[in-house]
C-alpha cells in the first residue's frame, strides 16, 4: 500500500439500519473490506477483478 491512507465507506450493500455493516476501500490495485464495528482489526483485500466478480452476483 506504501503507506497511502485509505479512504473508507459503508458498502452500499450494507443494512442502513446499524448492526453488520461492511466498509469498503478503493485503492488502485486493491479492493479493501473490514468491518465497520472493529476497524482496528485486519481487513480483507482483493484484487478488483475479484470484487467484480462479487459483487456481480448480487446484480
């Protein structure tokens, strides 16, 4: 990541209503999720083919 700050945003497939919300990072060769209730923990990162392909299923 080279020390970039990562900007972070509930994924719009996210309950509105509190509870599990998934949070979302955009960077130019990596995708980055974590949970928005521990953001101190490890996140998840994908390439952005895998994202796609993910977030394909729910269209």
């Amino acid at each position: 990541m080279n020390g970039e700050r990562l900007t972070w945003f509930k994924s719009s497939y996210s309950s509105g209503e509190g509870g599990e919300c998934l949070e979302v990072a955009l960077a130019p060769s990596t995708i980055h999720l974590r949970d928005s209730k521990t953001p101190e923990a490890p996140h998840l990162t994908l390439a952005p083919s895998t994202w796609a392909a993910f977030i394909g299923v729910f269209k």
